[in-house]
C-alpha cells in the first residue's frame, strides 16, 4: 500500500488532471484510433444477434446518443451499455496481457456517449480514451489473478473503474469530482462469473454495465455527490471488496501515469474467443497443416496454467461438450478442435452448427491437460498441443505468446482487414466500411458525432 498520505483515488485524479490532449503521445493516438476501429467493427457484427436485441427491446429509445449499428438515439446511460454489449459479445475484442482485462469495449462506448451527451470534442474524446483504458491496463496489475480467483470479472470490476475516469477526463472534471465520481463507481461495480457454468449472456453485459456505471459516476461526481476517498485500498474498498485484499500493487496504478503508457501493449484477438484460447488455437492450426485427419488423433495432451482450468477445463466433461456457442468460447478443447477441424477460428467458429458437430466433438473429446507450474500466466499467455496419432507419430507445438500483442502485434492494416469483415459480418457495405475508416483519421480533431454509424 501507499505511504503517502493521499489517497490512491487522489493521486491517480491529480495525474489526470495534469493530462491534456496535446500531450497524448502519438503512439497512443495511434492506439486509440485502433481501437476505435476494432470496437465500431465489432459492434457491427454483433448488431442483429439475439443478445442485443433482447437488451435493446429492454430500454427506451428516443435519446441523443448513438449505439453503433441501430437506428434512432438512446439515453447515455442506455446508448453506453448496448454499445460496449455488442463490443464485447463475442469476445473478439481486445485484451491486455498481465490482466486481464477488455479495455476498448467498455471505456470507448462510454467516452463515446459522454462525448455526444454533453457535445465534447474529438480532443476530450481522445483524452478520455486514453486515460481510461490505461487506468484500466494498470489496474489489473494491482493484484492479478485475485479478482478472477474471487468469482468476480475483472473487465467489469476494474472497468467500472476506468471508465470513471475516462469520462471524468473526457468531460474536465477536477480532481474533486473525479476523485468522487470513482468513490461512487466503487459502490456500483461487480459481474460474477457464474456464466462459465452454463454459456449464460451475463459476461456479455459486463463490459456494457461497467461503461454505463463509468458515465453515471462522472455525472454524480461532477454534481457533488460525495463517494470515499480511500475506494481502492481502504479496509472496505474495491480491492478487500472483490479481491479479497488491500495488500495490492498500487504503485503501479499511479508511478508515472501519463510518461509510461502501458496501453500500448493491448493485444488486438486474432480470433473470436477468450483470450487464454488463442494461443492454443495457432497451435492446433499449425498441426492442421501438416495434412492429417482428426480421425487419426488417438489423445491430445494440453500444458496449461493453474489459473485457467477452472474457466477453460473443469468440469472436463462440460467443455468436451458445451452446452452452446458462448460456452464454447471458454473450452479450450472445443477451441482446439474446432479450429483443427474448420481450419479456422473466427466468427463461424462458434455457432449452433459447430457445437453440434461430430467431428469437433469427437476430437474435443480426446483432448487432456496438465497444469505446468512453472507457467507465467497471467504476465504471458501461452499454448501446448501435445497430438498423438493412431500410427503412434507424436506432434508438438508451442505458442509462447499470444498473437497480436507487443511480441508479435497485428499492423493496422490487419485491424482494419479485422474490422472489415466483422462489419460485413453485421450487414455492413463497403461503403459504411470506407466512411467508418475516413472518420477514424478525424475523430479526434473538431466536433465528435456518431450518428452517421446508427443504421
């Protein structure tokens, strides 16, 4: 914990405060814009699945803010939660390794709403951006694993948290009313994990009610409503809360908070599913190539972390059979077969079809961990496929990294090529594609407005 007599809420806001938008590096500009990108493209994928338009047929409409891909104007708060929803539904969105946590899909809807609300420029929309999802990044790292390991979901926890912020930013609060605003959202946050049991929607949600809790709080912080300082390390703050201890890294949180930009090394998902999979899957994929069939795999043995089994192996049985596509996205031997069978992981990956399928199933079936105690999750993410065949030939494959992130990043031509076929995915033309890429290199200069991505 600190030694200062400051608060960690209070020097985090004080950091902040000193921020502007001119002295937002260019290579965090850089990232912001792509996350603009990948989270618009996912949102338009999403846009007609059943998901969001049960939680859109749940709201009124008729408001002034944009939810990426609908018709007609919501409320902030409304326009927020569908918009990081979507972003986040197929898990296809970015992650950051040390975590982890999804960044883009809950602090850029809610930026994005505050920013239409109250008629905020491309300027704050860019500083709002970039001081969320770096507190966000940063958070995570205050006591990794402990959140996931109490049954809650970081992303919803923790992004309740920066988009606290990140709107605060984006709007000017000072340092009081950002200081309150995060003391409120302390008190809003949550997101148990339960769906891992059955594929349930909730996870889903999370992203969106954590950008939705963001904006409210700025609003009661900016007014005055008064929220506790000590939010984060107090003997009944956020971390005692949902970690179950105060004795976190909050250092981390603050040391250098505007000259070190640790958002940098988001990871952009080469493929649609949990992001401790997608390592696993370019190693299956490599093993696809060698050309022989599932039919001639006898056992397929998995190194994992201690961290992931009880979110991606236990109860074995369940994940060798997932009771639908979401849960199928947390099954790592599911994402192992099906993307040795399809020879791909993407969005046709995961559908009712594919959770059905003997073949995937079959394969699914054979597939075995251990866990290895010397894996550095969560500061890395890696893969092992271990494949035996029938003939006894033996073939293994490691992944050390995941793909996408600092060691091995996708180029923006590559995120663009993402968004593209996401948008297409949801209806998309390639002109709404082109007018989406032409807004991206102004979005952050002049007057911020959404509403030509409603339809």
């Amino acid at each position: 914990m600190l030694a200062s007599t400051e608060s960690v809420a209070e020097q985090l806001a004080e950091q902040v405060a000193a921020l502007n938008a001119e002295r937002i590096p260019a290579a965090v500009r850089a990232r912001c814009e792509e996350l603009l990108i990948d989270v618009v493209g996912l949102c338009a994928a999403a846009r007609n699945a059943d998901y969001i338009r049960a939680l859109i047929a749940s709201v009124d409409h008729n408001g002034p803010c944009t939810a990426i891909g609908h018709a007609g104007g919501f409320s902030p708060g409304d326009a927020a939660m569908i918009t990081g929803t979507a972003a986040h539904g197929e898990d296809f969105d970015d992650t950051f390794e040390g975590g982890p946590v999804h960044s883009g899909a809950v602090i850029l809807p809610a930026v994005f709403a505050a920013c239409e609300r109250f008629r905020r420029n491309g300027r704050a929309a860019l500083l709002g951006i970039a001081v969320g999802v770096e507190t966000l990044c940063r958070l995570s790292l205050v006591a990794p694993k402990l959140i996931h390991n109490a049954g809650f979901h970081p992303t919803s926890v923790l992004g309740a948290m920066g988009a606290t912020l990140g709107v605060s930013a984006a709007m000017g609060l000072n340092r009081k009313q950002a200081v309150n605003a995060l003391g409120v959202a302390g008190s809003m946050a949550g997101g148990i994990i339960e769906y891992l049991t059955d594929g349930a929607w909730t996870k889903r949600l999370h992203a969106g009610w954590a950008a939705r809790i963001g904006l409210h709080a700025a609003r009661m912080g900016r007014e005055g409503f008064h929220g506790p300082r000590t939010v984060f390390e107090g003997p009944h703050g956020l971390f005692n809360g949902f970690a179950h201890s105060a004795d976190g890294d909050f250092a981390t949180l603050t040391r250098d908070f505007g000259s070190e930009w640790l958002m940098t090394g988001i990871v952009f998902k080469p493929y649609a599913t949990g992001t401790m999979n997608q390592p696993y899957i370019d190693c299956a994929l490599r093993l696809a190539r060698k050309g022989f069939k599932a039919e001639d795999v006898t056992e397929i043995l998995c190194e994992t972390a201690e961290g992931y089994v009880d979110r991606l192996w236990e109860p074995l049985a369940a994940k060798h059979r997932p009771a639908n596509e979401y849960a199928a996205k947390f099954s790592t031997p599911f994402n192992i077969a099906v993307a040795f069978v399809t020879g791909g992981a993407g969005l046709q990956a995961f559908t009712e079809r594919t959770v059905h399928d003997p073949r995937v199933l079959a394969l699914a079936a054979k597939v075995r961990y251990v866990v290895d105690p010397n894996n550095p999750y969560p500061k890395a993410y890696t893969g092992h496929i271990r494949m035996t065949l029938k003939d006894g030939h033996v073939f293994e494959e490691r992944q050390p990294h995941i793909r996408g992130g600092v060691h091995e990043p996708l180029s923006r031509a590559e995120i663009e090529r993402k968004f593209r076929d996401n948008a297409r995915h949801g209806g998309w033309s390639e002109m709404e594609c082109d007018r989406l890429l032409r807004f991206v290199g102004e979005a952050f200069e002049g007057p911020f407005d959404l509403s030509a991505f409603r339809a």
